[in-house]
C-alpha cells in the first residue's frame, strides 16, 4: 500500500468524523443560545414583574399621602 492510497482510503472517514464535530458543535451552539435566551425571558419578566410593584407602590404612597 503507498502512502497516497492510504490517505484517499481514509479520507472519507477524516471527513465524516470532522462533519460530525461540526454538527455537534452547532447542535451544542443551539442549545447554549436556547438556555440563554430562556434566561434572558425569564429576568425580562421578573424585572417587568418588579417595576409594577414598584410602581403601584409610589402611587400607593402618593395617594395615601394626598387623599388622606
């Protein structure tokens, strides 16, 4: 066996393993990305959830201070 049939017979497998690398590192992006953007919702939320309180108690506090 010469040296160039051994690099074409063992070129395919060189190559399907480097696609399967390469689809489980877009698999493995995909899923970091997905947990960061439910993250990213569920701090949106909680800070949105937050300002209300906040705010229904500035205008609870206003208005017992004015009305009475």
């Amino acid at each position: 066996m010469t040296v160039k049939q051994h690099k074409s017979k063992n070129l395919p497998t060189v190559r399907s393993d480097v696609t399967s690398v390469l689809a489980l590192s877009d698999r493995l992006l995909g899923d970091i990305r997905s947990l960061i953007d439910g993250v990213r919702q569920r701090v949106a939320q909680a800070v949105n959830a937050s300002l209300v309180m906040l705010y229904w108690s500035i205008g609870n506090r206003v208005r017992e201070e004015i009305g009475g």
